[in-house]
C-alpha cells in the first residue's frame, strides 16, 4: 500500500548513484519493445463513411487513428487531466511523482499514480507491471528511452491507439466507434470526459457492463477539467442512452469481403460506393425481405454508367447463414431469361438487318427441329420490330438471332464484359437466356446500352479505362427509346427508365435491369438453391424493386433523340427494311473492302466493295443509311475521324459489317 514512497526514494538514490553520463547511458542502451501495432482493416465509401472493418487477427478492435482526426479538445483535455506538464518533461514527471508519493504517505494507500502518458504508453507496450519497484523502474527507463526516440506527437498516437476501453477495445477510434457510435473527430464534453475515464479502469468501467460507473467516472472528469477551466461542464442528457456497445457498421458486406480478399495487404480498401445511397438501400432491404418472404433472396448493384462505378452492392437480403445470406448472389451465374433481348436488337439494327419499324413475324416457326414458343403461348402475326422487343416476343427475337448467328451474339457479349458461361457451342437458344450470366454482367450490359453503345467497366475501386465502341449510338438509341416507352409497373413512375424484365425456365430467377441518363440498376430475385419458384415474373417481383431503387436517387434524362432520318415510319423505310426476310439462300453477302480493322486516310470519299449479295445494296455508317447502288462498288461519303462501323444490306436483307478507322 506504500510502495509509491518507496519506489521514489529508490528511483532518487539509483539516479544519484549512476550518475548524469551514466544515467543517459543507460537510458540509451534499453531495449524498446516493437513499437508497430496493426490496425483493423476498413472498407471505406467514395466520400471516406466507414462502410465495414474487420479486428485484428486476436480479435481486438484497433482502429487506425491519428491527432488530426480527434477533437483536439479530447486531446487537451487527456493532457490536462493525465499529464500537464507531458509537453515539458523528458517522460517522467518528478514533481507529480513526488506528489503521489506524499499523498499516499499522508493517505495510507495509493491516491494517484504519478505516471506520465509515457510511462502509461511504456506499461502498454510491454505489460511492464507496476507492482513491484522492479517493474516500475524498467516503466520507467523505457518511458526515458521513448522520449529520446519518439517526438511528443509519436508518443500520444501510440496512446491514442494502445489505451485500453475494456474487453477487445483498444485504442480512442475503436472506443468512439463502438461506444459512442462514431469517429472521434467531433465529440461533446460529456463524450470526452468519457472516454479520458474509461482507460484509467477499463474493465470495471465497461460501459456494456457497467454504466453507472462509467458515467460516475466521466462525471468527475468533466468536474476536474472544468475547474481548469480545459472543459465546459455542459450537460448531456442522451450520454446515457448513445453509452451503449455496439458493432461496426457492416454496408456491403458481401463487397467488403470481395475488396479484402483483392487486397489483402491493405489497411484502407477505398471504394467507389455511394455510403448514403448504401445505407438507404440496406435499411429497404428488410421491407422488401419481408414482402418476399423467407423463401426468397435477392441481390442489388447500382453503378454510374458514365464511369462504371459501382454505387451500391446488396449482395444478398443479408448477411447470415439464413437461407444463403452469406452467399455473394450478384455473382451467380443464372440463367437471364429474356434480358438479352435488347442487344438482339441493338445489333440487328446496327446491321441493317432490322429498323424499330420493321415488320417481323410472330408465327409458329421450327428452327432445324427448335420450336421456341412465347411465355404466354399466343401468336401476334406480323409486329414491328419495336413492338417486338416492347412484349418480349420469342419467335421474332430467335429470328433476328438466326440471321445474325448465335456466335455473333456470344462473341458480343464477351466484347460489353460479359463472362457467358455456356455448355457447348451457342445456339439460338441463347437470345431466350441459354447461357449462365450474372446480376453484375447485366448490369455491364445495360450500362453499355445507357452508355450509348460504349463498353462499361464495371469496377469498385478507382481506375481509368479506355474502353471501345461495340454498338453505334444511332442503334443503341433506337433500343433505348423502345424500353423507355414500356409502362411502369402498377403505381410507379416510369419517364427516363429504359428497362427490361425477365424470367428464367421453370421460374427460377426474376429480373428486371435498366438506366436512366447516369445510373444503371440491375434486380435479380430467386432462390439461393436455383430452385423453381412458381408463380415468380420478372415484371411483377423485380420491376417493382428496380423502381423503388431509382426511387431513392435522383433521376437523370436519357440522352437526346438522334438524327431525324432515323426517325421513319415502316413505309418510308428502304424496301429491305420494310419487312425482315431472313437469310437468303443464294450466295453470302461480303464487304470485302475496306477489310475489318482497316485505317483509312478520309481524304475525300471512302471506297468500298461487295462480293455477292443480291441488289438493290444499302450501304450504311455508324447505323445511318449513306448510300443506296446497284452495283458492287461504291464510293462512300463520310465525315468525322475516328472509328466507324460500315455495313451493307442486300436486297434480300442480308447483310456484312466492318469496323474501321478514320485518320487525316
């Protein structure tokens, strides 16, 4: 009970009796023990709000912190109120050493300790003990040794990361986090006198454990501190009700894991995430689980299409072993019904194979023994191609296919970022969701097309990306307006939202993806297993979320209308675009000049040859007919440099394409 008068007594007799030289030698000569600490890791949004952290690999929660991210007057107040003359002293404080020494004389028992944050920052370090001289000799000479090696400013950031706060809390940042629910960047008195109190007695002062004390314990803080006039004692009345423990947040789990796993050496993983739109997304998340039932999963991807961003990331309705939370669905490979109907389309038009007015057929047809049907079992007769895409029609989009070929198709979809996953060679199936894609890939396809035919990498951590052009914007366009014209689901606003649905075989997965002038949203709901679930459409599960999604952010308009010439109705169309033929069974249309990949001095019109083909040709640049001839040959009347998509359509609608480059 009288060991501090004790301990200062020796530590004067062993300081005389090494004398000054001596003495800094031997402080020189200590052994500091590692001064490195590990930090949790955090998964940061775009604007720097926590969005997950993980302990450190014994459990523990220690946060990165730093002097200029706490409230300088916890700081003022810790020096205040542990150490006032830390500033001045070469760690030990011998006029504080001498008061604890003679308090405790006078007192009978151990009043205040005298240790500077040095020497609390040197028992941290080792677990020194202060029981016994010996052990508070060696806190001692560490301390010393500490300040010869460290500034003032590297001693109180091992403080700020090293006090304990009870339990696995280590550190001001994790303390604030959680027990205050916050950073520690901004706090009130009350907070400040809290967390100044908590490490003088972590455990018996747990705020989870024992509040009262906790609270008592800051009280008397904010009581000393206000009479040096460091600290307001203003009141506080809802301390009580925020001193609670609580957890880290945890938005984006799923996304957090993934940029972990990509990185694991880092110790602040930045992301490309909207916080705000997160946390607005996570808090629907739990009605639309409870609309869905417990039988249901879903997953969630927003990105800016303008940059491939990715803005928000639900992985799943949660985040527990209950039915799949775990499970990362955005990255499943499903089935996607009929979501890749519009890029059918979109390449059909580009081609000149089709225009939105085009009369397709919507009749029982058998493709070399494939008989698709459509979803409702009726037929529509002749139908404009816009009409087509608009109902979801099966016959008319398998038509399209076939003349474009299945390969094509694939090899596009691997051009916009897709990563299909298809058992054997493509077939025409694949325009009715044969092939394995997932809710990410969707979203890469559909921020292609919000684009304007210009590939989107999607990405959650910055980077610069040159990416190509794989569609003109002219078809893209004509594909957009048709889906921005589809009605929005029953009590929902639609204007500026090109968006499709789709359902899987057997009622396995729902969809609904689409974008307006900046963001691209994809929905996908199902049943983590792949099971069937009866009764589910893509219109009547996944449309309505989509639109609440876009509900929550502000809406941008779709790019402007193109050129008025695309713009026609079916008659005024070119006789081959009126109506879609198929493929003819004469010899293959070929644009042999300028070959695929060319670059071209635009030196004045741009020539150009077909092999084949039957006439009348059109020739058309970038979707836009330039030129319509009988023969074989002809000279095309181009503007603007840079890449430009060439094709021709026959007579019989057959058609060839090249993708080249113009150059002075």
């Amino acid at each position: 009970m009288r060991a501090w008068p004790y301990f200062t007594l020796a530590l004067g007799l062993f300081c005389a009796g090494l004398g000054a030289d001596a003495f800094r030698g031997w402080v020189a000569r200590a052994d500091l023990p590692d001064l490195t600490y590990v930090t949790s890791v955090e998964v940061v949004a775009q604007d720097g709000q926590l969005l997950r952290a993980y302990p450190v690999e014994d459990g523990r929660w220690r946060m990165a912190a730093s002097l200029d991210g706490v409230d300088p007057a916890f700081v003022e107040g810790l020096i205040r109120y542990e150490d006032k003359r830390f500033w001045t002293h070469s760690g030990v404080d011998p006029r504080a050493m001498v008061r604890a020494a003679w308090q405790s004389l006078r007192a009978g028992r151990i009043v205040s300790g005298g240790s500077t944050l040095t020497m609390q920052v040197a028992r941290l370090l080792e677990d020194s003990g202060t029981g016994s001289i010996k052990g508070k000799l060696r806190q001692v000479r560490v301390a010393l040794a500490l300040e010869q090696r460290l500034s003032k400013e590297q001693i109180l950031t091992q403080y700020l990361h090293r006090a304990p706060y009870g339990g696995n809390v280590e550190g001001i940042r994790a303390a604030s986090r959680l027990y205050l629910g916050k950073d520690p960047r901004r706090l009130t008195p009350a907070e400040i006198a809290v967390l100044i109190a908590l490490p003088q007695a972590p455990e018996a002062r747990r705020p989870d454990r024992n509040p009262e004390a906790a609270l008592a314990a800051a009280a008397h803080v904010q009581a000393v501190l206000k009479g040096h006039g460091t600290l307001p004692d203003e009141a506080d009345t809802g301390l009580a009700r925020r001193l609670v423990r609580t957890t880290m947040p945890q938005l984006a789990p799923h996304l957090s894991d993934r940029a972990q796993a990509a990185m694991p050496d880092a110790a602040l993983i930045e992301t490309t995430l909207d916080a705000n739109l997160q946390i607005a997304l996570t808090r629907r998340a739990e009605d639309w689980r409870h609309r869905l039932g417990d039988n249901l999963a879903f997953a969630i991807v927003v990105a800016d299409h303008q940059t491939g961003a990715m803005r928000a990331h639900l992985g799943s309705a949660g985040f527990t072993h209950e039915n799949g939370g775990f499970l990362d669905l955005s990255t499943r490979l499903r089935s996607p019904g009929s979501t890749l109907k519009p890029l059918v389309y979109a390449m059909a038009f580009d081609q000149g194979l089709a225009h939105p007015e085009t009369i397709l057929s919507d009749r029982p047809l058998d493709f070399d023994g494939y008989a698709p049907q459509n979803f409702d079992g009726q037929f529509r007769g002749d139908i404009a191609a816009r009409e087509a895409l608009q109902l979801s029609l099966n016959l008319p989009v398998v038509s399209l296919t076939e003349a474009l070929g299945p390969a094509r198709l694939m090899a596009k979809l691997r051009a916009a970022g897709l990563e299909p996953k298809a058992a054997g060679a493509p077939g025409l199936a694949l325009a009715l969701g044969g092939v394995g894609t997932t809710l990410e890939d969707l979203v890469r396809l559909y921020g292609m097309l919000g684009r304007g035919g210009t590939v989107m990498p999607l990405h959650w951590s910055e980077t610069g990306q040159d990416t190509p052009q794989i569609l003109s914007r002219s078809a893209v366009w004509q594909v957009t307006k048709a889906l921005d014209d589809l009605p929005a689901p029953s009590g929902y606003a639609g204007d500026d939202i090109a968006y499709k649905t789709g359902t899987s075989y057997g009622h396995r997965d729902a969809w609904a993806v689409g974008y307006d002038g900046r963001h691209v949203v994809g929905v996908w709901i199902g049943r983590p297993d792949g099971t069937a679930v009866p009764g589910a459409f893509g219109g009547t599960l996944a449309a309505p979320m989509l639109f609440e999604v876009f509900g929550v952010m502000q809406r941008e308009p779709l790019a402007p209308p193109p050129p008025e010439t695309l713009i026609v109705t079916n008659a005024k169309l070119p006789t081959h675009l009126q109506r879609f033929g198929g493929v003819s069974d004469g010899p293959k249309l070929d644009l042999v000049f300028p070959p695929d990949g060319a670059v071209l001095s635009l030196d004045g019109d741009v020539p150009a040859k077909v092999r084949d083909g039957q006439p009348p040709f059109t020739w058309l640049a970038d979707g836009v007919p330039v030129l319509r001839t009988r023969d074989r040959s002809a000279l095309l009347p181009l503007t603007g440099l840079g890449f430009r998509t060439l094709a021709i359509v026959d007579g019989a609608g057959q058609s060839s394409r090249v993708t080249v480059e113009l150059r002075h």
